[in-house]
C-alpha cells in the first residue's frame, strides 16, 4: 500500500492543521504575554483540547457507520469508560493529600465507610496499568456486546435500540453508584499526574499536543483500514451484506474486528478527555452524548473521516457560544440542525466542498471544449 493512496489530499490538509495547532496553539498560550492581543488564554486550551477528543470520538463513531453501516447510538459508553479509567488513576495519585487525608481510599470512599480498596481498583496507582485498561475495558464490552449481536444478526435500527440500552444500562449502574466510582459526582479533584499538577500551563499544553497526536494517529489507523482490502469488504457489508455473506465473507468477524477497534479508539477520546475538563460523572454514558456524535457524523460527512473531525468540533464551538449566549435554545438548534442537514446536506460538508469541486471542473471542462469551437 502506497502512502498516496493510505493519505488523500484532504488527509494531508487534515494532518498539516493538526501540526500546525500543536505548535501554535500552546506556543501562542506560554510564550506571549496575557496582554497580546494574539495570547491564548489558559482556559481556552484545555477548551480546544476537549475539541480533539470529541474529534476522535467521531472517527470512532465514522468508522463503523460510515463504512460498515452500522449506527450505533452507544458509542458515548465506551468514551465514558475510558475517561472512568483514567479518572480511576488520577484518584490513586490523590493520595493522603485528600479532604480525609486517607492514602488508600478515595475520599469518596472513605465517606461511604469502606475500610479497604475494592478489588477492580488494585493497580490503578500505576499508570502503564491505568492505560491498558483504557483500550481493554471498551474492548471488553465491545467484543462481548458484538459476538453476541452480530451472531444473531441483529442490524439496521434494531442493533441502534440495543446500543442506546447498553449505555443507558451503564447510565444508571454507575449513577446508583453499583460501581463504587462516585455515584452521581463522580471522581472529580484530581491533583496531578506524573507529578506535574494538571492546572499548570505546560500540562494543559501537554494535553492538547497529546490530544492532536491521538487524533492523527486515529485518522491513520481509520485511513489503513478504510483502505485496505479489510476496508473494502466493510465496504461491501455496508452497502450489500446479504450479498457480502454468499459471496462467502464470515460478515460477523469484519464487524465485530471493526466495532472493538472503534471502542477502544472512543475509549482512548475519554482517557484524554477527562484530565482537561477535571471530571468524569455518569452523564457521559448518557444516551444523548451518543445521539450527538452521531450528529457530529452527520454534519461533517458520513464516510470521510476528515468530515467526522470538522463535523465534532464545529458542532461543539457553536454549542460552547449557543449554551453561553442562549442556553436554552441549544437543543432546539441541535435538532433543526439535524433536519437540515438530513434533508439538505446528506453528505454533509465535505459532500458540499465536493459538490463545488465537481461544478468547478465542470465549468473547466466546458471552456475547454468551447475553446477550439471558437
């Protein structure tokens, strides 16, 4: 495989803005003065960084729907559960410095009267363990929700319902605090990490760098796939699966090898997410958070990656300024923007910077071939 056919143009602008935001959004935070006018100010790059992991999320998401066809409404579940595992270590690293000065036990816990850790917190002090969860843990529960789902060959809207119960499950295992990570509140006040406390300048800047290289390393890891010949196959799921299955294709083994790779890639967006914005509650697994990279999908383009990426982090600028400006008209923007795009953009903006494309080299075409007539 060529890397002009793993990288298409778009990929290459895509991976180009990416580097560029790496050195200028914390070159202009840390280096330039707060009375610059060109100063980033510190709030806003943990703001930015929160953007890429949403970015990353809806490659997951763009993954298996825009290429295999499967739409899945649960997706926020695996993205909470890697921000609940790296929410899990930053509460270890808490230490003896908490409100009841406990070295072992959260304060939460020390709270809830518990004398000692329970056991699936064991080795979340140590951070290589911590990130391994991260991929294992969404994995996990992909791998078993899908042996069982694509076995029995459920799909279309079906598979959508089940995946929205799957988190909505979670939603309320975790709110009634079943679990033992916080209940309602969550795991929250987190200290530092490596040592290096999370509010610093440099840290903040270390996230967002660290949250950009995730996400050209998801793009890449999309764009190997998307382009292989497993990538065609799921192509080939998505538009004619029936068909795809007498050819001879075990159709089950490409979606389910796809949909655990999209989990832990959403677990990953959550692992990164959680130490920018300091918190991780049980809203995440909410099945709304779902509903809405779905819609990030949507806007930016089904099937184009690059789409998914600019679809999450327009989508989540205009929600930070609507819910700032007029936060009750933002789920009524939401869904009218949902129905526009349905009914007006089906592929989305990249489908319409295509569209204007194609009508350019029309427009070529035609002087060309009015040239010689003339």
């Amino acid at each position: 495989m060529t890397s002009t056919r793993l990288i298409d143009f778009k990929g290459y602008v895509f991976l180009a803005v990416l580097v560029a935001a790496v050195v200028i959004v914390p070159g202009l935070n840390l280096l330039l003065p707060a009375d610059n006018p060109f100063h980033i100010p510190s709030y806003l790059v943990p703001l930015l960084g929160k953007y890429l992991t949403y970015a990353l999320l809806a490659l997951a998401v763009d993954l298996v729907w825009g290429y295999c066809g499967i739409l899945s409404l649960g997706h926020g579940a695996f993205f909470a559960l890697g921000g609940y595992a790296i929410g899990m270590h930053l509460m270890r690293e808490i230490g003896p410095r908490g409100v009841y000065a406990n070295p072992e036990l959260p304060d939460f816990m020390v709270f809830l009267n518990l004398k000692e850790l329970p056991v699936w917190w064991w080795g979340f002090d140590f951070f290589p363990y911590a990130a391994l969860m991260v991929l294992l843990v969404p994995g996990a529960l992909a791998f078993v929700f899908g042996w069982f789902a694509f076995r029995s060959r459920v799909t279309g809207v079906y598979l959508s319902i089940i995946t929205q119960a799957l988190t909505f499950a979670l939603l309320l295992a975790f709110f009634r605090n079943d679990m033992i990570m916080g209940g309602n509140n969550g795991l929250t006040d987190f200290k530092d990490i490596f040592g290096i406390p999370l509010q610093t300048q440099g840290m903040r800047a270390s996230l967002f760098a660290l949250s950009a290289l995730a996400l050209g390393l998801g793009y890449l890891l999309c764009r190997y796939i998307v382009t292989s010949n497993f990538g065609k196959v799921l192509v080939a799921v998505r538009d004619q699966e029936s068909r795809t299955r007498f050819l001879g294709y075990k159709v089950e083994n490409y979606k389910l090898v796809v949909w655990v790779i999209s989990a832990m890639m959403a677990g990953v967006a959550g692992a990164l997410y959680v130490p920018q914005v300091g918190i991780i509650n049980p809203g995440e697994f909410s099945p709304a958070n779902s509903i809405e990279a779905v819609i990030w999908v949507a806007v930016g383009g089904r099937g184009t990656l690059v789409g998914a990426a600019l679809g999450a982090v327009l989508v989540n600028f205009a929600k930070t300024w609507l819910t700032g400006a007029f936060p009750e008209l933002w789920l009524f923007a939401l869904g009218g923007l949902f129905v526009v795009v349905t009914l007006f953009l089906p592929k989305g903006i990249m489908g319409l910077i295509g569209s204007m494309d194609s009508v350019k080299a029309w427009t070529t075409r035609r002087r060309a071939v009015a040239k010689p007539a003339e």
